[in-house]
C-alpha cells in the first residue's frame, strides 16, 4: 500500500504551546490513525517548530536568552506537549537544524537556476509580529492582520517573481477542485490570486536570527520560505515528498496556497496533495490571543479528564473547517454524555451482562440482522465524514449507532431473558451488543485511541488496535468463544463543578509557569497583572471629528475619532441610546488604539471607546477636566 504523509503547521516559539497547536495537531495526530486504518503503509506526521525571524529574535531578548538557547527551550516545550498527549509524531523538525538550512538553501539555488530570483530594494511598512511586508500601509499605519504597529524598513532583497504564477496558479485551482478545503477557504485563495500577484521578497538584510543565502552576507531567507520547506527537509532522502496532505490554520492559507505552490514549480518540485485549512478555536467566542490572556493550554485539561476527553470534545463540537468555540463548561458536559453515559455505559454493561450469563465468552454470532444492518451503515457513513475529515459528523454517526444498540438492549431485555431461560434469544443479544461494540470502538479510534484500546483489550482481542484495518470492519467478525476481560471503567462520570475548579486551577499553574519560561517576571498572584501587562494597553485621547447612526442598530454609533495620527479611527461604539451623535463632534474621548481592528456591522472599528458602564444604566464616556491634546498617552 502507498504511502501517506501529513504535516500540521511549524509552530513559532515565541509563544509557548496552547490548545490552538494542540488542536490541529490532535487533529494531525487522529488523521494520522485514520490512514493507518485504511491501510496507507507507512504514515509519517511531521510537526516541528518554527525558530527564525525578529519575532522569535525580540522574544530571546526579553527573556534575556540568546536566540539558539531560548529556542532550544521553546522547542522542547512543543515537543513535550505532544509526548505528554501521547501524540504518535514521526518527524519533529526544527527549522534551526543544520540538514533542514540545507534544504532551503537548495530549494533557493533551484528557484534562482530557473530565473525566478531577482535582486530589489525595498522602503515600506513592515509588520513584524505577522512576518509579512504591509505593500499599502503608510508610516503610522497598524498592520491590517494583526493591528499591531508597523514599522519602516528599507533593504536590499532577494525578490521571488510570483507574479509570474498568477494564471498557472488559477489553472491549477480549477484543473485540481480538491487541492484546498474546504471549498469556501478555496474561494477566497482563487479571489485573491485573482486580484493580481505581486513579487515577494524572500530575503531579508535587516534581520541576524535567520539561515544566511549562501555567499550573500548579510541576507537570511524569510521566514517563510525557510519554514514552508521545513515540509521538505522532515523527510529529506526518504522518499516521502510530496506530503499528501497540509493541515493548517486557515490565517496561514495564503502562504501555502498561493507562495509554496509557485516556490515548488520554480524549482521544479512536486506540489503537496491537498491543503485542509481549519478554523479557529475561539474562547467564549472571542479569539484567543496571548494579549487577551485568554488562552487554554492542554496540559491541566489531560491531567484532569485524558486527553481523550480532549480530542474528543475538539473534534466532536466543531466542525472541522469552521471557526468553533472553546468551554471548560462544554467540555465536561460532552464528556459525561457522550463519553461516560454513551460509549463507556454501552461498554460496561455489555461486558458486565457477558460475564453474569455467558461466563466471560462472546456468545454464538451472528447477532440480530437489524442491528448488523444499521452498523453497517452507519460504517459506511462514519468512514464516508472521515475522508473529508467531518469529524464531527462522523462521530454523531457512530453515536447513533451507541444509541440504536442501548435501545436494543433495553428492547431485549437480557436480564429477563436469563430469567426465562431463552438462551438462544440471550445470545443473539449479547453477541449483537458485544460485535456493535467492536465495530464502534474500532470506528472511535482515531480520534480517542487511549479509551478504544482499553475497551478493546477488555473485549478479549490480543492483537492492538492499531493494527486495525477498515475491512475488518464488517459485520459477523467478532469470534464466539473469545475469553473478555473483567470490565473496569473507562470514562468515569465527572462532576462539573469540580472538575471545571480543577481544570482552571491546573491552567493558572501552567500559564505561570509558562510565563516564567518566557522570561516575564508573573504577578505573584495570578488574578493581578503586571506592569508589563498594563503598558501593553495603548490608551489615547482622541477628539471625535463625526459621529452618525448605525442603519440596523440603534445601540451604535459610528465614530470617527483624530487621534494624531495621519487619518481619523474609524470607530463603532455602543453609545447611541446614552448621546446624540451631534453632541459628540469636538469632544475629547479616550480611545484603546491598539485593539485588533474587527468588523461590526460591515463597518470597520480601529479601537474601542472607554466608558463606565453602569449596570442596567447607559454608558458614561470618560473625560477630563483640564484639557488635554489629541494623542496623547494615559499611563
Ligand atoms: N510558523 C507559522 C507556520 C509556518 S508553517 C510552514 C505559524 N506558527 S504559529 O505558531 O502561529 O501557529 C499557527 C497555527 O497554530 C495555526 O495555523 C493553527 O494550526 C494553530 N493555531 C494557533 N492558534 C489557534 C487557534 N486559536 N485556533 C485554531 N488553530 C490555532 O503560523
């Protein structure tokens, strides 16, 4: 059988591992499986973690590390996460590596053979947190991905001509529909390269902490030219390349649907075969970011409940490809139902009813043609979502077919037919309820692999369950006479409340030590902030220039506020039942200027207004008594 091999994205270590990594490497980790299942011989997951650039370079420093040792630190952090998680990583790469600088510098060599590299110069806007040259920003201006300040650069660069990719790009999209999903993400990568493709630089002067161009002192290669290859030098001279599939977040699309595909056709490499862009994992329904302090890390949530608790809830509650919502609530909650009422419940009693009246041995097949159709196909279907990655809908098949046994069950009544001696009907029962078990616990694997072996190994089987393949699968392949195991439980019923106290407790131990590792001297209590923590706060005054209704929202104005800088904030504010919008122009607000720019209500808001906010009264902007010039900082 051919082989498979699969990639999750190259993590930054400027920021320690939380549960957006662990997300699309459970992800990674429970495709991986699922491939191995249907027979794909061998199945490598390369991860690893992305090491150069001024952002890593800014985070040594303030943790008053040099790069090399802060990175060798940061890396082992993501590489333990996943040994904690019991993550089945092949190729952990580190784009620091020797053989991996190697790889780059090869892949350069090939795209300049080709006459795709070209020297330019370069005055501009520069965002340094996203890596990425801001074209239509001007000096002032926030970095419109991130809303981060940008900064000017000028510098000499090695240019890559990707506008010369722009048709065969768009030929390719079309010629090879399923090369990105899902299909809305395609969407938007063919919009884009539609607009017209510039030339990227792919080299930077300005930067050390970088893998020099050979003979070409003082350029690194980008960052991003050096970590897309990271794919490549994973697995350099083992014949694996082209990896089969990327699976990334969908912020970090366009570098791999539009840059990686002209890089590999200048050099004359095969392309990947397909990309899978995921969501994001919000966190009550705000997304997480280190800035916002409400990020979740694995560790305390395994250590809590398994870390099958987690993939599973991961993977249960969003849907794949979509932007889904993180809950500690939410998470205890499918667990109890899903995992402890529903396959656990359905494991116990089956193995408990075996063991009081067949003496421990799988009963005489071939189980109740009813069900074994429904099994069936509810394979065929769950088996049908996995291939498109639908987690989610596949594990709602396979719990349809967890509740159309425990209805069988409960149908039948073993426990009344032991009383009246049917035998033979007794059997039928449980021989269904045991091979349904089989299948389902086959069919859950990839994705909690911990519980599914421990119920496997209960239902008698020898052999692991890795060794599992989709064909045996079908009905009827669970022998009579198999000895089981005595039942102990898998997933015992948590209570909420504690369980979420502990999982939070565990999370505020972490992110200290997490913060420690990165060289912030924490709060000693973990409910206070720091200074640190509060100069991040960009607070301005500004002078509101004018102010008018939102069509659609009468809560909203939309404001535009001078804060002296070169245009007016665009701002939406929820002011518009406390002060006439009339009243406002010429008054001096306080605005937070450097709050990442969001949409509402199609119009753009640069920032937010303070205003005490009184309960169940309207909103009271703040101001000052003595007068105070546009611009200027509160600290
Ligand atoms: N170093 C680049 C990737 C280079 S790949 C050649 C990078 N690193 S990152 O550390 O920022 O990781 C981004 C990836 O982490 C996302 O694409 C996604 O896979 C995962 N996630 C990080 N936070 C996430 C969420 N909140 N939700 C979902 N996934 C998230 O970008």
């Amino acid at each position: 059988m051919s082989k498979y091999y699969l990639t999750t994205p190259i993590y930054y270590v400027n920021a320690a591992p939380h549960i957006g990594h662990t997300y699309t490497t459970i992800a990674a980790d429970a495709i991986k499986r699922l491939k191995r299942m249907q027979g794909f011989e061998p199945v490598i997951l390369t991860t690893g973690t992305d090491e150069h650039g001024q952002k890593i370079e800014r985070a040594a420093a303030a943790a008053g590390r040099s790069p090399q040792k802060f990175t060798d630190l940061i890396s082992q952090e993501f590489r333990k996460q996943w040994e904690v998680l019991g993550l089945q990583i092949d190729r952990f790469q580190r784009t620091t590596d020797p053989k991996h600088a190697k790889v780059v510098q090869d892949l350069f060599d090939r795209c300049v053979k080709s006459g795709y590299v070209y020297k330019g110069s370069y005055t501009g806007q520069y965002c340094v947190f996203d890596e990425l040259y801001v074209n239509e920003a001007k000096p002032g201006d926030p970095c419109p991905d991130c809303g981060r300040p940008t900064e000017t650069v000028t510098e000499e660069n090695f240019y890559f001509k990707l506008s010369a990719f722009q048709e065969r790009l768009l030929k390719f999209y079309e010629d090879n529909p399923e090369f990105i999903r899902p299909e809305s993400r395609r969407n938007e990568v063919i919009a884009f390269v539609k607009q017209g493709l510039k030339d990227v630089s792919i080299s930077r002067t300005t930067i050390k902490w970088g893998i020099p161009v050979a003979n070409e002192a003082p350029h690194v290669f980008y960052v991003w030219f050096d970590a897309l290859s990271t794919y490549m030098s994973a697995v350099e001279g083992e014949g694996l390349w082209p990896a089969d599939l990327h699976l990334i977040g969908k912020e970090i699309l366009r570098f791999h649907a539009v840059y990686w595909p002209a890089f590999l056709w200048a050099a004359d490499l095969p392309l990947p075969r397909k990309l899978f862009a995921h969501g994001w994992l919000l966190f009550e329904n705000d997304k997480m970011s280190k800035s916002k302090g409400n990020m979740v890390r694995a560790t305390p949530i395994k250590e809590a409940l398994g870390a099958d608790a987690l993939r599973y809830y991961l993977l249960r509650e969003v849907v794949f490809g979509q932007d889904g919502n993180f809950s500690y609530d939410a998470l205890v909650q499918r667990y109890n139902s899903d995992l402890a009422n529903g396959l656990g419940n359905l494991a116990s009693r089956t193995l408990a009813l075996i063991h009081q009246n067949c003496g421990g041995l799988i009963p005489n097949g071939p189980g109740d043609p009813a069900i074994a159709q429904t099994a069936r196909i509810a394979v065929d279907s769950a088996l049908d979502s996995y291939e498109w990655l639908n987690f989610s809908k596949a594990l709602e098949t396979i719990w349809t077919l967890i509740s159309a046994v425990d209805k069988f069950i409960v149908e039948r009544a073993p426990w009344n037919l032991a009383k009246s001696g049917d035998t033979a009907r007794l059997a039928e029962t449980l021989y269904t309820a045991a091979e349904a078990l089989r299948i389902v616990t086959a069919l859950v694997f990839p994705v909690i692999p911990e519980s599914a072996a421990k119920i496997w190994a209960q239902l008698g089987f020898r052999t692991p369950l890795d060794a599992i393949r989709t064909a045996n699968l079908d009905w009827g392949k669970l022998a009579s006479g198999q000895e089981i195991e005595p039942a102990s439980g898998v997933f015992p019923r948590a209570d909420v409340k504690t369980m979420i106290e502990k999982m939070k407790e565990g999370e505020a131990a972490e992110l200290v030590r997490q913060q420690t590792l990165m060289g912030a001297k924490p709060a000693a209590d973990p409910s206070h902030i720091t200074i640190d923590d509060f100069i991040k706060v960009d607070l301005r005054v500004g002078e509101v220039k004018s102010a008018n209704a939102v069509k659609g929202a009468d809560k909203l104005l939309h404001l535009q506020v001078d804060i002296g800088e070169p245009l007016p904030r665009s701002i939406v504010a929820g002011i518009a039942l406390a002060y006439k919008p009339e009243a406002l122009v010429g008054r001096k607000v306080v605005i937070v200027a450097n709050l990442a720019p969001r949409k509402l209500r199609g119009l753009e808001s640069q920032g937010m207004i303070v205003a005490a906010s009184l309960e169940g009264g309207n909103p009271v902007l703040a101001s000052f008594l003595e007068d105070v010039p546009i611009g200027a900082r509160l600290k």
